[in-house]
C-alpha cells in the first residue's frame, strides 16, 4: 500500500535542541503511549498487516472514483440511470450545481473506481465515450497524488493536465454539451 | 454620488447587501454576481482614466481582487458600488501616479497641451481596434482622443464630474487635494478640451 | 476684488451646480452684463453636454467570462496560498513534539516515533488538502481550459470551452466498473462489472489512442 510505504520514507527531521526539563514527565508518557502502540500494531494485530504484495500485482499509488455525470435543466430529458454517487459523495449533485449553473438536475452516467497504478497508466472508464487517464507522479504534501491526467473523447484527446488530488477535494471538469445539457466528469482521490 | 450601487429591483436578483454577505462568508460565486454587476462600470472607470483596454482590463481585475480581500473590513455603511469605486479609483491612481515616477513626464500638463496635434492619436490601440478606427471619425471618438490626450489629473477630474457624477468635495477626497484645486483642475481641463475639439464642433460631424 | 481664478471656479461651479441659489442669481446677473463670459459659459456647457452624452459610464468588458474566471482563479490562488501559510505557522507552533529530539531517544525508537509522527501528520493534514490544477494543454486550438476552485461547491473546477457537443441522437453508455486489471506487457486494462464480467478492454493503438474493446 502506498500509503505505509510512504509513511517509512517521508522525512521529519527532528531537530536537535535542549528539551526543558518540565516536559520531562511528557516524553515518559508519549514514549510509552507510542511504545504501547507499535508492539500492539506488531504483535497483537497480525492479520492488519498489509500481506505480501503478490508479485503480479502491480503496485499503485491511491484509488480514486471517477463519474460521467449529465446536467440539465429539465428533469424530464433527464436519461433515466440508476447509478448512485458514493456515500463520501456528500451533496454531490447540490454542489455541482452550484458551479454548473444553470443545470439543476444531474444523472451519474457511469462509474469506475480505479487503483492508480505506480508505473503504468490508469483508466477511468465511466463510459466508453468519454474517459480519463491517469499517470501517477508520486503522492504530493499532506495526502495528496500528483498526477497526469487527461480527458478523452473517444480516440480524440481533449485537454492534458497537471493536477494534484487531495481526498474529499474533488476535479470538476466541465465536458461537452449534450442534448438539452452537459457532460461533466467528477474525479476523487479516495482516502487512504 | 450617482454612481451608488442600483437596488436591484428585480426580485429575482439578489440584493447587493445579500451578495456581500455571502460573500463575506466566503462564497466566491456570490462575489463572482457582484463581478459581473460591475464590471462594465469599473471597467469603463479604468479605460477613462488609463485610455489602453489592456491596462484598463487588468486594472479593473486588480480592483475587484483588492475588494475581495478587503471585503471582511467592509462594514456595509455604504453601498457596495461606491466602496468598490474607491478601491478601483485607488488603484488606478496608484498605477498612473507609478507611471508617472517611471515615465518621462509624458503627462505633463503643458507638454500636453503642446503635444495636441490636430488629428494625433495618443489612444493605444486594444482588443478592438480595426473597429474602432473605422469609428474614430466620429465625435464619440474624438471626445475620447481628447480626453486620453488630457494630463492624469485633469482627465481624473473630470471622469469623476462628468461620469460618474461626484460632487466636489467627493472628487476632492478622492483626489486627495483640496476644493480649489478640484475646481481648478476641472475649469483647466475643459479649456484644454474646448481648444482640441474645437474644430469638431466648428466642423460638426 | 475677485481673481481670475475666483472667476473660473464661479463659472464652473455655475455648470456644475455647486452653487447656493444665491450665488446662482448674482453670477447669473453678471453673465447677462458680460457677453463674453455669457459664450465661454454656453460653450463650457455644451462641452459638458457633449462628455456626458459621449462617455459611457458602462462599457462591455472584452472577454467578460474570461474576466470572471480569472478573478476566481486568482482568489483560490490567495486562499491556498494562505492555507499554506497557516499551515506552516502551525507547523512551527507544534513544537512540542520536540520532546522526541532528545538523545536517549535514539536509534530504533527514534524512528519508529518519527513514523509514527509522520503518520499523525498524515492523517491531520489529508483533510484538509485542496486539489489544484498546475498546468493544461488542449490540443485543439478552438477549446479553452478555465480553472478555479469554488469553495462554495468544495471542488476544483477544470472548464473546457468550445467543445464539440456530442450530437443529441448518440446514446451515451455508461459502465459501472467494480475493477480492473493491467496487463503490461499487452498495455490493456480489462474493465470488470461487480459480477467479474468483462466490460471492456482498454487497449492502445499504433497513434497512441486508446480503443475500446467489448
């Protein structure tokens, strides 16, 4: 899992300098707070060990959902999909509609949760018409991924971008009319 | 002054004092309405005052950028539009009086006046110039060649007077000079204005 | 005895209507004995006329959306700058860690607290992360990319202007997919439905461009 690796090599430095002494009864307590916490992790909690990574399983960097998404302005012309915005997704559809005016009614098309994969591409295919590709650069400050992203449009690719994507900080990405509306794309980066 | 923010009476609009709020509180889409309320207002302040549409372009951004960090401050005592023209005035002034620290004294009110040429176009060309050249021949034009060939002060003056309406001791504090100077600045101004478009209303269009 | 100057700033204090009204009667009275300040002032009106007449006070602002969207770009801008910022005085505030920097917590213990520090740190801060975008290219000239962030939706917005629409009668088919697999040495990636039925494979073609296959 990215995450535990990157637990092991992001650097803290810890600064050297005196402590005050106040603080003494602090470090004892931390110590064995944090003592207590690795053997329990360690010892007693096995089976939360991550297992060995199969060797064909390639590694990745984070998951992220990604959903095609129709606006309109008449529920009526609405498609009729069935397809349902995660649970993390709070107020999805309340919160496009507050970038994509004047749409007020939205349809998930289709969705794709996808690992991202370290060393190849990713897809996110949410419909076959419109996808996205994804080409991790390695995860960013405070729970983020870099990332290449690009839109396509069948065999036609429609905008490259460097993005970086926190959990919970989703990309809107304003597509290309369609009927009455618009297709709009929703990328999360999901949390670790 | 006259130029203060129009209630919005349409009741599907939002009211500026609900925009401001809103804004307040951080919602950058009510604040991006007020934008869109304003803009040509503000902007047609900057091309006055600055006579270039790039500039002016930019200037009218740099306005509305300023506002939204000094929004928190905003009491809401006055109405929005006339504390929005005081930040986009301040920052031209800035921008003209930089200019003028900078430049060679281009705007020098006697250089000025010297360098009226009859059929001169000190107006920089912008986004839509081809067009505009085709209208240049009319008065409108001609006003605006006029007024872009005035000194920053003078033609500041009398933006502020003709314009936007201000009273003078509203231009005086804007201006940051005192009553006479206004009056003097603005009696100067138009003399300069009636000697370059006197062949215009001697030859009307 | 009244300045030339005093003289001016009555005449335009007469146009402007900044006099009392008995200012207004005397000046008025003087202009009927005085022909020639009675036409510099009719002109000076005139004058006056004209610039109202012939300076809007409203001027469409050229590439107005283009003006909003920056205007928004630049305030996201300012506000992770400043997240940033807080972030960082908070960092420096949060000294009391230091207790870990003292020497007879070395070696092993040393690192095993700065992981799990690190982990803290992590677990703080990926809450509070806003997705940015730094850069995009559209290949086709006619399509504009405009982004900024609405904190009011809590997203970053990419918007893509002059898109081709997708014509009305094509019937757009979304998949579900539960997962999917890569196969590098082919450069696919089969698409599988929560069922494990193959959806779609994603495959490359000699351009570059991907292909779906069913």
């Amino acid at each position: 899992m990215m995450n535990e690796e990157f637990r092991m090599t992001k650097e803290y430095p810890i600064p050297k300098s005196e402590v005050h002494p106040r603080k003494a009864w602090l470090r004892a307590w931390c110590f064995l707070i944090l003592s207590s916490f690795l053997i329990l992790n360690s010892s007693f909690c096995p089976a939360q060990q991550p297992a060995p990574v199969p060797a064909k399983k390639p590694a990745t960097d984070g998951k992220v959902w990604g959903a095609l998404v129709y606006a309109t302005t008449d529920a009526a012309k609405l498609t009729g999909s069935s397809e349902k915005a995660p649970e993390n997704q709070k107020d999805l559809f309340g919160r496009l509609g507050k970038v994509f005016m004047p749409y007020t009614h939205f349809e998930i098309i289709g969705q794709h949760v996808q690992d991202v994969f370290r060393e190849y591409e990713s897809w996110v295919v949410p419909s076959r018409d419109l996808f996205l590709k994804i080409d991790s650069k390695g995860p960013a400050p405070d729970g983020g991924m870099n990332l290449h992203l690009q839109v396509w449009r069948e065999q036609q690719v429609l905008v490259k971008t460097d993005a970086v994507l926190h959990p919970g900080s989703p990309l809107f990405i304003g597509g290309p009319k369609w009927r009455d509306g618009q297709l709009l794309f929703v990328l999360d980066l999901a949390k670790k | 002054m006259s130029a203060a923010a129009p209630a919005a009476t349409d009741p599907v609009e939002p009211l500026d004092v609900d925009l401001v709020k809103r804004s307040q509180a951080g919602d950058t889409r009510a604040f991006d309405l007020l934008v869109t309320r304003y803009r040509s207002r503000i902007y047609a302040m900057t091309y006055h005052l600055i006579q270039n549409e790039t500039e002016a372009w930019d200037l009218a951004q740099e306005a509305f950028i300023k506002a939204w960090r000094a929004l928190p401050n905003f009491k809401l005592d006055a109405a929005f539009y006339t504390w929005l023209y005081r930040i986009a005035h301040n920052v031209t002034y800035d921008w003209l009086r930089k200019k003028k620290i900078q430049g060679d004294g281009e705007f020098d009110d006697e250089r000025t006046e010297h360098r009226a040429m009859p059929g001169s176009r000190t107006a920089p060309q912008g986004f839509d110039a081809p067009d505009r050249a085709m209208k240049r021949q009319e008065l409108g034009c001609r006003i605006q060649d006029a007024i872009a060939r005035l000194s920053p002060d003078h033609r500041q003056a009398i933006v502020l007077r003709e314009i936007e309406g201000l009273s003078y001791e509203e231009i005086a504090e804007m201006m940051k000079c005192s009553l006479g100077t206004v009056m003097s600045r603005l009696f100067y101004a138009r003399k300069k204005l009636q000697e370059m478009l006197k062949d215009t209303y001697e030859n009307p269009v | 005895m009244k300045t030339p100057s005093d003289e001016n700033h009555d005449l335009i204090r007469w146009l402007d209507g900044e006099m009392t009204a008995d200012e207004r009667r005397t000046f008025e009275a003087t202009l009927q004995n005085d022909p020639e300040l009675a036409a510099e002032a009719e002109s000076m009106r005139q004058l006056s006329e004209s610039l109202k007449t012939h300076l809007p006070a409203e001027m469409p602002v050229p590439h107005a959306d283009f003006f909003n969207s920056q205007i928004q770009v630049r305030i996201a801008q300012m506000d992770l700058d400043e997240a940033r910022e807080r972030e960082k005085a908070a960092a420096s505030t949060a000294s009391w860690f230091s207790w870990l920097r003292m020497p007879w917590l070395a070696g092993a213990a040393a690192a095993a607290a700065a992981f799990a520090i690190a982990g803290l740190v992590w677990t703080q801060n990926s809450s509070s992360g806003t997705s940015t975008i730094a850069s995009t290219y559209t290949p086709n000239p006619a399509v504009h990319a405009q982004v900024f962030h609405s904190s009011d939706a809590q997203a970053t917005v990419l918007m893509l202007d002059g898109l081709e629409p997708v014509p009305a009668e094509k019937k757009i088919v979304g998949f579900r997919v539960h997962r999917a697999e890569s196969d590098a040495e082919l450069a696919t990636t089969t698409l599988f439905d929560e069922n494990g039925a193959v959806l779609a494979v994603v495959a490359m073609n000699a351009k570059g461009q991907p292909t779906l296959l069913q």
